[in-house]
C-alpha cells in the first residue's frame, strides 16, 4: 500500500470508502468514519499507529494479521466493515450530532439488509451521540437491531490513548467469545 502524499491526504477529505459486506456475516465491525489516510487509500482503518487490525488477530477473529489493503479477505472470515458515516475527515470531531444520528440510521437499514450476527462499533462516544445511548458502555448493548446483537468497542485510533493494546485485544476477544445464538 503506498503513502499517501500530502496532497492526497488534502483532496480525500469527504471521500467515502466501500463497505466490505456480505448478508450472513458473524461480525460487522463499524468504524466512526473513515480518516484522511484512510480515504487516500481506499482502506478501512489504514493509519499507520490504528490497532484495529492488530486486535483483531491477537483476539483470534484471524489466523494472521491482516493489512488494511486486505480488508475483502475480511469476508473469507465471516467478517465485514463500514462506518457510521460515509465521508472522510481529518479527526472525528468533526462530525456533527445530526450527521451522526442519520449515520446510525443508514447503519440499521444496512445490518436490517444484511442481517450479521454482530454490529461492533468501533468507538464509545460516536455510539453514544449516534445511538442516543448516552449511558453505553463498552461491550454488548441492552438493544438489538432486528436479530442483530449490538456490541460496543473502544476506538483504535492510534490518536486515542484510553485504550492500549492489550486492553483494546482484550475486549475484541470478549466478543469473540461471546455465545453465538
């Protein structure tokens, strides 16, 4: 995957990437919304320093870990990808409630369509704002969307320093874990 110049970086702001999906999928993991690098490429998650892919081997949702231009193969392991909102920005803050909370309503009518077993949403506080969920904490939510059960995880942003990787991998496994009915 090549690194982004500055002037890609500069003119993928509000650049959408694809979703990686499929009906049937265990896992749907959500991001907030894709950031500048991750536009420039076309990859969920791409930053250099973001730990999403790490935890995501390290809690066993793969054999090995994953690049972010690999992100189909996402599917061969009943796993997909998308954000609660579509266009790129520099930092997550810059996102509105308003823009949040239709998010939240296009990502019902994606997991009403697709139906996996698991919507994880990758970020407390864009849940929170997206969800009307003030009170949410991480793990699995009180409500489901449809048959789909809903599971919070903390941000892997490398920007985001709540959360270290043990922590983060330690909370992916504890979905990985949970009961599939």
């Amino acid at each position: 995957m090549r690194r982004p110049t500055a002037a890609d970086l500069d003119a993928a702001r509000d650049k959408r990437i694809p979703d990686v999906v499929r009906a049937g999928l265990d896992v749907l993991f959500c991001g907030i919304n894709p950031g500048l690098y991750s536009a420039a490429t076309g990859c969920h998650f791409a930053r250099p320093g973001n730990r999403f892919w790490p935890a995501l081997h390290r809690a066993g949702f793969t054999p090995r870990q994953l690049r972010p231009d690999e992100q189909e193969e996402l599917l061969d392991f009943g796993l997909g990808v998308t954000n609660v909102v579509g266009r790129a920005t520099a930092r997550a803050d810059e996102l509105g409630a308003d823009e949040l909370r239709a998010g939240a309503a296009r990502l019902t009518r994606l997991v009403g369509r697709h139906r996996p077993r698991f919507l994880a949403v990758v970020g407390i506080a864009a849940y929170r704002t997206a969800f009307g969920r003030r009170g949410a904490v991480v793990g699995e939510q009180d409500e489901a969307i449809g048959r789909t059960r809903v599971w919070v995880l903390p941000n892997t942003s490398g920007r985001s320093a709540h959360y270290q990787l043990p922590t983060l991998t330690a909370q992916f496994r504890a979905l990985r874990g949970a009961p599939r009915s």
